[in-house]
C-alpha cells in the first residue's frame, strides 16, 4: 500500500446494502521513509516521519521529494491520474522547485507552468548537474540557487511543496540531507534516506557522506543540527529566529528553549 503515513492509525469499516461492520483498525510501522505512489514517476516520497531533534518525528505532508514531472525531450507530461492525485489530493502541494538547468529544460522552458496545473506554483532554481566534489558546503560555495530555494521551504505559506532535478536522486537528496540534518534528523538516517534509490557509492556523481563531512568541518559545532544550523545562518542568510521557527513548524511539539 503507498501514502499511509509513518507510525499512524487508520480505522476501517465495510459498507453494503445491509449496513455496515465493526470498525477495525492497524497501525503501520513507526519507521520512516513514508513512500509515495508516483505511478510512472519514481523516487516520490515524504520527507516527513525520520526521527529529529527532540525525539520528535518530521511533520508528514510538508515536504515531498520526486523525480521530474515531465519528458524533457518533448516536455509533455509523465503525470497519470494516480500520481496528480497523490500530489495534488494526498498531499496538496502547492509549490514546486525544479533545479535542473537551462539545458535540462531547454523544451520545457524555465517559466513554463507546472505540470500538475494552475493551482501549484513553479519555481526553477537551475543547478547544474555535479559531479564529484561540487556544491560542498562552505563559503565559497554558498550553495547559489539552493539557498533561495531554502527561502520557499521556510515559508509555510509555500508548503507543502515538492522539489526534483531529473532523476531525484543528487540535487534532489543534497537538499532533502541539508533540511534533515537542520530537523535534526540523524547522520545514519539522512544516509539511509538518500540511498533509498539504491547504491551509488560508485558512481561518477556526489558521494552525500561527503557533503555531510564537509558540513561539519566547514561549521564545526556538538552536532550535525548544530552545525547545520550554523550554515543556514552563516552562509544562507536566515536569522537564529526563523531556524527555529521553521524547526518549529515541521517538529510538531519542537520547544526552542529545551
């Protein structure tokens, strides 16, 4: 089954022409990720549910990270009805982030629509594809368009909101690690959460163990949140407030004084 939440319960009961049965209910398992039914769309999934600072579990239904929406060489929809519903109804996006580049979307045009209609919001923040040792964290890489991405994550009035590059798997898992490790989220689980698509510790592309490294060296500090919160101050722009407003609003129970 997809789009059940993590650690939730959901009662049922059976309905036919004669009335209807007892009400039963289950509990799905409290272990993150909470996956997404994106039809023919993969890598769709919640950022929401992972463990975070506090011992508090990631609000579900905020953050969704995908894959690409649409063909790139003919800019035509990969949108069925299962997916827009998923997004649209499931999870009511009302903002999407593309980081692919001017030539990713050379037929699809950084200021067309998005795919899944009038009611989202589309933004286009173009990150060229890294390769291995790009987009480290650090003052001389300050991250570009990412940051004015982070901009639309800390707004509420954006979320929830739904962020891909092509294939959802390294500008899109850069930014999902950088908010998880702001949560709180642990070293482990961040690792865990970007390899969900597979294993590509071989791969030509961005090794994420690096970008966490490079996060705690860059900003040393007790641990990975502290360091990740210094980074979003330091290099991105945001005041110690709006961190914890923001850790606020996606930690549900989150207390800034504890």
């Amino acid at each position: 089954m997809y789009n059940l939440e993590v650690g939730a319960t959901y009662t049922w009961t059976v309905t036919d022409a004669e009335g209807a049965s007892a009400s039963a209910s289950f509990t799905t398992e409290a272990q993150a990720p909470r996956i997404l039914n994106g039809d023919q769309i993969p890598s769709v999934r919640d950022l929401g549910g992972w463990v975070g600072l506090q011992g508090i579990r990631v609000k579900q239904g905020e953050l969704v990270r995908t894959a690409h929406l649409d063909d790139e060489s003919t800019g035509a929809s990969l949108l069925t009805d299962t997916s827009r519903d998923t997004f649209l109804n499931v999870i009511g996006v009302k903002t999407e982030l593309d980081f692919r580049s001017s030539t990713e979307l050379a037929k699809i045009g950084r200021d067309s629509t998005s795919k899944l209609g009038e009611t989202v919001t589309r933004y286009c923040y173009p990150i060229p594809s890294y390769a291995l040792g790009d987009f480290v964290p650090g003052e001389d890489k300050p991250y570009g368009y990412f940051a004015l991405a982070f901009q639309r994550v800390f707004d509420s009035g954006s979320r929830p909101l739904a962020f891909h590059g092509k294939i959802g798997r390294d500008r899109t898992g850069t930014f999902a690690a950088m908010i998880l490790s702001l949560l709180g989220v642990s070293e482990d689980d961040i690792l865990r959460e970007y390899r969900i698509a597979g294993d590509f510790s071989t791969s030509s592309y961005f090794h994420i163990d690096e970008v966490i490294t490079a996060l705690k060296t860059t900003y040393p500090a007790a641990t990975l949140a502290a360091s990740a919160k210094r980074y979003f101050t330091e290099a991105v722009g945001f005041t110690a407030d709006e961190v914890e407003q923001f850790r606020t609003e996606i930690l549900p129970g989150y207390d800034p004084e504890d």
